[in-house]
C-alpha cells in the first residue's frame, strides 16, 4: 500500500494560532483530517511578551488538530508573523517566539512570512504572473506581497492591523476591548444614518451609553484610511500600482471588514477584491474565511511538496532562493 503524504501546516498568528493536519490526495490536492485553534497568548502588538503563554497556546492548537486527525505528527510548515526573510527556510530571529515553539514539541519543516504563506492559498498562477499585490490585513499586522512574472518581487510588514481599530473604538468610547470588537464587526465602514445610537457597555462598574452610530464608524474609518495610506506609501516607493493587472487582493481577518473593498479601491485607486483560500476537500464552510488563508496555504505549499522532490515543477523554493 502506497505510504501517506500527512503535512502539517501551523499559523501563529498575532491574534490566534492555527493548525491543520491534512493527507495529500489525488494530484496532491491535500484533505483535512484535522483542525486546531485557539487564540494566540503571550503576544502584544505583534511581539511575544511571555513564551509560556505562547507555547502552550500552540501545544493547544497542535494537539487538537492531531486529535482530530488521529496523528500525532510534530514537523509542521509554519507561517510566522514576522519572519527574518520574506520566503523560503527562513531563521527565527525572535528568540522567545522560538523557544514557544520550541516549548510545544513542534519542529518547524519550514517557515514562512504569514503574508507569502497567505498568497499560497489566495494567489493562483495567472494573478502571479500579471502582477497583483495581496494585503494581508491581519490582527496587529499588514502583511504587503507584490507579485509579477510567478514571483514575489516585495514583501513587507507593516505594524498595524485591525485590532488597532478595535482598540481606538474601546479607548475612544470608554469601553472594553471586546466590545470594541463587537462594534467593529457589526458597523463596519457601513455609514450609518445620523440618528443611529449604539449602547455601549460601560466599563469598571459604569452604567451602559449611548453614541451615535456615526461617532463609532468615524473612529473605523479614520484609522482604516490611515492604513491604506500607509499601505500605499510602502507600495509606491517601490512598484507602480497601475502596471500590476491583477490589482489588490485582500485577506486575512482585517478584510472581512464591511465595507473595506470600496475604502481600498478608493485610497489604492485600483481594482480591490476580497481572496478567500482557494477550495480545499473541506467538512467545514468557515475554513475557508480569509483569517484561515495563511494555515491553509502552509498546507497547499506542504502538499505540493510531493510533486516538487518528483521533480515535475520547478520548485518554489528554488525560485524564492533568487530573491534572498
Ligand atoms: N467579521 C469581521 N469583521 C471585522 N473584523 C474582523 C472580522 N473577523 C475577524 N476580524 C478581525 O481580524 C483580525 C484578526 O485577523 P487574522 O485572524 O487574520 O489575524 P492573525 O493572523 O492572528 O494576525 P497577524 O496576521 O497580524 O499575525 C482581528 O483584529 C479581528 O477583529
Ligand atoms: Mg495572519
């Protein structure tokens, strides 16, 4: 009987860690077996402030995944926040995020910046080659991928994300970070009319508020406007936005935003489009939802893996090693 292709892909993220376990199926499309999440302790604004919080929340993800499948798999294909080299092997250089990892019992195969490992389950060939940039709009993060001509010709990652929203909503309006969140998410960039009122929870004992809705969306607006412009200023200082045919692709959790597609269009001045990953032999719909286009690309980039040592491709990261 032929032996099993099993990858592991593993995404710690600034806001959540995830790991999927899945077999490589016919043309190495991969099946998922297994899945794990949980929110991704011991970071702040990106940084890893307490590597034991850290590592058990990816032993926690690692565990639940193998559960899952029935594995008990520990090399995995990791997608970093930030990692040392845009593509391909790269070093850990962040000391404590290292020694999490370490802490789970996980070994990494190898790792990634988040926002390549994105581009792996949202960009398909043609998008590669006509030139389009993916904006990975994770929690305390942006990830940038310029793509042209098959290859990643920029990548960066800008220390804002859609928690910073979160958080300007709850300082702002005197409330807590989760209900920051929960008006986030239900306003969105959508204006609402001049006499909608939001009650707000009131924080330390205070009794419950009332604000407009148009407060709350200005808040959401403005610091999403400061992030595309930050977004842009990156990207013209290096590629010309209207050359790249395949315009902005979002993703990440930041792009499930409503209304987000419109204010990009309008500050990038160019078509804008939400990625979702790319279908993978999936029991659940939500696994496909952009937050989970990192893991997921881990896991189409380890599944490719047996195609690549047949010798029928050119090997990605033989074309990445160009570029570092
Ligand atoms: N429905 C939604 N509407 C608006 N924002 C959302 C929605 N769902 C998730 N988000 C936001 O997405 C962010 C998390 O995105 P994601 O899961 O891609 O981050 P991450 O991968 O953990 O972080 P990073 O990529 O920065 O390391 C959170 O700030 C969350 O508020
Ligand atoms: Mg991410």
């Amino acid at each position: 009987m032929a032996r099993k292709h099993i990858i592991g892909g593993l995404d710690i993220g600034t806001t959540k860690v995830v790991s999927v376990i899945a077999e490589a199926g016919l043309h190495g499309h991969p099946v998922i077996k297994g899945w794990g999440e949980c929110a991704a302790l011991g970071i702040r604004k990106g940084v890893v402030i307490d590597k034991t919080s850290l590592g058990k929340s990816i032993a926690h993800a690692v565990g639940m995944a193998q559960a899952m499948a029935g594995l008990s798999i520990k090399e995995f294909y990791c997608s970093l926040p930030y990692a040392s080299q845009p593509a391909g092997t790269c070093e850990i250089t962040d000391v404590q995020l290292y020694e999490a990892i370490a802490m789970a019992g996980v070994t990494i195969r190898q790792a990634f910046s988040s926002v390549i490992a994105s581009a792996e389950a949202i960009l398909n060939h043609t998008h590669k080659h006509i030139g389009t940039v993916l904006i990975d709009l994770g929690g305390a993060l942006t990830g940038l991928a310029v793509y042209n001509q098959g290859e990643p010709v920029l990548t960066r990652m800008l220390p804002v994300g859609s928690e910073h929203i979160t958080s300007d909503l709850a300082l702002c309006l005197r409330t807590s970070l989760s209900e920051g969140e929960r008006i986030k998410r239900s306003l969105g960039l959508l204006r609402p009319d001049s006499s909608t009122t939001l009650t707000i929870s009131g924080v330390g004992g205070r009794a419950n508020r009332t604000v407009p809705a148009c407060t709350a969306s200005d808040i959401i607006k403005s610091r999403s406007q400061e992030i595309f412009e930050l977004v842009y200023q990156a990207l013209s200082q290096h590629v010309r936005l209207a050359s790249l045919t395949g315009g902005v692709i979002l993703t990440g959790g930041g792009s499930l935003l409503k209304g987000i597609v419109d204010l990009a269009a309008c500050q990038m001045n160019c078509p804008v489009a939400v990625g979702h990953p790319v279908k993978l032999a999936m029991s659940q719909e939500e696994w496909g939802s952009p937050v989970y286009a990192s893991v997921l690309g881990m896991v189409l980039y380890g599944a490719k893996g047996s195609t690549r040592r047949t010798g029928n491709q050119t090997g990605w990261r033989e074309v990445i090693s160009r570029f570092i």
